[in-house]
C-alpha cells in the first residue's frame, strides 16, 4: 500500500508543541549486567490504552554461560505480550506451555483468574552467549474478562503482517492499521507495531485509536519539526494527525502502542494488575499460601511474595 503523510501542524505553532501530550523518559535498573528501562507506569502517566506495563529489555550481550533467569512468578487479570528484537528467551508457564520467544514472534500470555510462568535462557542459548534485546509490556483486561481461564498464544514471525512502502516496515503485532489486521486476539481494541524507518521515509498514525504512543527505539524520528532521540515514550494527543518522519542518515526503528482507554482505574502491586483492590489481596494471599498451579518442568524454585 503506499502511505499518505497526515498533514502536521505547523512547526513552531502552539498546536504542534502539543502533539505530544507527555514525554516520558523510562527509569533505568541493572539488574546485575541486564538493564531494563521502564517507561509505564511512570508518574506522568499510568497506561496508554490498555498498556498499564512496558519494558525494554536491554540490548545486553550475554556471555557464554550466562542468560537471564526468571524464576517461576504469578499474574491475575492481565496480558503479557513478550516481543524481541535480538536474542531467545524460553517460555513455560503453568498451562504446560513451553515454546521460546525469537525476534518478531509474539507471545501473548493472559492471565485472566490467574496463572504462573518462568521466562529464561536456554542451557543450549547459554552454551552459545547472545545478545538480548526486547520489549516486555503488559495490558490490563476489560472488567468483564479479567477472570477468564488463562490462556497462552505464540505467533511467529511469519504470522504476523507487515506493511511495506517506501521505506517504511511496519510488523502488526496486535491490532490493525494501514489496512493490515493482526491474527492475534484481544479482548479489547489496540494497537502494538513495530516500525522501522529508513532515511527519509514517513509514516501516518491513524487516529482511530483514541489513546496513542510512540517508544523510539533507535535512531532518532522527527515530529512536527521536532527531533526525538532513542529511549523516550511520546504520547500523542487524542485524535491530532501525526506523521512520524527519519530526517537523520541512520535507519530508525519505533514501537506504536495504544487503543481504547480502559473501563476505569487499575490498580498495580508487584505483578498482579485488577480493577479491584481486594482482588490483588486475594492473589497474594493465595500465592504466599501456594495455591497458585505450578510450572511443569519449572517447579522447583519460584518468586517469593515482596514484603
């Protein structure tokens, strides 16, 4: 398809400084080697869309014999939606699934009533060392599913659409826009993409999502004349037209993110998400009491409850 540049505001025009509702600047933590950067929930601002969690995941370059360890850790009444860059990451959970995570394939886990995983290095990933680089995001469930039996699905590469023009790459992993939909399903209206740009290519962000954030990867992207820097969230202003522009010499890479603003508050403690309060003391009383399922072939160790 071939793209059609929304027209931007004027630069320098008040209405293009507001384009952008908020930036956030994610906050750091090493985790011994492994940094990863957060960008929500901040105290700008708690979810776009859906999207209450979102993580980028290095890039880190693992050594041989190292990788990352996960122990075994409950979630209630949410998605999580685990997208990589570089690296592989094994997934098991307490559905008996066990299936690794590569670049460009998505692994969408609901939690719904409740359920238990471990995300960790292969020992024949750690034989090699790799680079390790990703997004791990969560999205909070509308209130009439946020008990659903939990539930897991990986797409790979393959699976998902992309949309090519111009210079522009752009993989739907949840959602649809430019006239390409995702086969991945969700309980609610969304968007998550992963955009590559190359120097001086452009791409539209479709307005029919009424919450809406750009995640710059790499590289640098231009907004109304305005020039962003990799590790920064822009959220947009409900329905502006926006095009995001690579006025630099260097490929840029992006992540769009939003949809539909959820059914009133969540609530957030360690990795239990609900609209109800009481629901998140009721998952962890029942995960110090262990009566949260087990991971097959991951059972013998697990995430205490934080004090």
């Amino acid at each position: 398809m071939s793209f059609e540049p929304a027209p931007d505001p004027v630069p320098g025009d008040a209405a293009s400084a507001d384009s952008i509702e908020t930036i956030i600047i994610p906050r750091s933590r090493d985790l011994g080697g492994f940094e990863v950067r957060r960008a929500l929930p901040s105290s700008q601002r708690r979810m776009v869309g859906p999207f209450i969690f979102f993580d980028q995941m290095g890039p880190a370059e693992f050594v041989i014999g190292e990788g990352i360890d996960v122990r075994p850790h409950p979630h209630i009444n949410l998605a999580t939606v685990t997208y990589l860059f570089d690296g592989e990451i094994m997934h098991r959970d307490s559905l008996g699934t066990e299936v690794p995570i590569r670049p460009g394939a998505v692994n969408l886990m609901t939690a719904g009533r409740g359920i238990v995983h471990s995300e960790r290095t292969d020992p024949t990933v750690k034989a090699r060392g790799q680079r390790l680089f990703g997004l791990q995001t969560w999205v909070a469930l509308p209130q009439a599913f946020e008990e659903v039996d939990p539930a897991f699905a990986h797409h790979g590469a393959d699976d998902l659409p992309i949309v090519a023009d111009h210079g522009v790459s752009a993989r739907l992993i949840l959602g649809e826009a430019w006239g390409a939909r995702s086969p991945v399903k969700t309980f609610s209206s969304m968007i998550y993409s992963d955009i590559t740009l190359a120097p001086g290519a452009q791409i539209p962000i479709e307005t029919k999502d009424e919450e809406r954030a750009l995640y710059t990867v790499a590289g640098e992207v231009e907004i109304a004349g305005t020039r962003y820097g990799a590790g920064q969230l822009l959220v947009f202003r409900p329905g502006d037209p926006i095009t995001v522009r690579n006025t630099s010499r260097e490929t840029a890479r992006a992540v769009l993110v939003g949809g539909d603003a959820m059914d009133g508050p969540r609530y957030i403690w360690w990795n239990f998400v609900s609209s109800r309060r009481e629901r998140i003391e009721q998952a962890k009383a029942e995960w110090k009491s262990g009566r949260f399922d087990t991971v097959p072939g991951d059972a013998e160790e697990f995430i205490p409850l934080p004090d």
